[in-house]
C-alpha cells in the first residue's frame, strides 16, 4: 500500500462521511482527519450510520477504482481490531480489499 493510496482513501472516506452528515443529520466532530474516532465509545456513527456510510464508501471504491469490494464482510466483522475504529482503520482495510482484488 503506497502512503499516497491511504491518504487518497482517508480523503474519500471523509468525504463520504461529510455526505452522511449532511443527508442523514449525524452530528460530525469539528476536525475529520485520519485518527478521527467512527465507531464503537469514541465514535460519533451508531450502527446505522455506520452500514449507510460502509455502502458509501464501497460504491465510491467501486466508482473510483472500478471494483467491487466488501467492506462489512466476516473478514471485517471477525477482526481482533475492528476496522471501523477510526477513519485511518477503514482507509487500511479498504486498501487491503483493494489490493485483493
């Protein structure tokens, strides 16, 4: 994984949760950034924010990279570390799924 993927998956997982905030009504912290908490007691996405937001996130893979890629599979769900700790988490695992492909 290059840093320049991570830091172009972190800009479009923001992104796509600036867009939840503003369709849905989620109150989103001040700063989004890479270490930003998503989910779990730090987190600012309850459980149906988090799904809207992952199928978000997987189309704009899908329009960007032109693959069909997972990301609430068993893999993610059986992890020790979630991957939806944080913004930067995602980003690694969406990259990790990427490169699967």
């Amino acid at each position: 994984m290059t840093l320049s993927q991570k830091d172009e998956l972190v800009e479009l997982i923001v992104q796509n949760i600036e867009e939840l905030g503003d369709q849905e009504d989620v109150e989103l912290p001040e700063k989004l950034g890479a270490t930003t908490p998503m989910f779990g007691e730090a987190g600012f996405l309850d459980s149906m924010s988090l799904v809207s937001l992952v199928v978000a996130i997987e189309q704009s893979l899908e329009e960007r990279y032109g693959k069909t890629i997972s990301l609430a599979d068993e893999k993610a769900l059986s992890r020790q570390h979630s991957p939806y700790r944080t913004i930067e988490t995602l980003a690694e695992y969406a990259a990790e799924a990427l490169d699967a492909e």
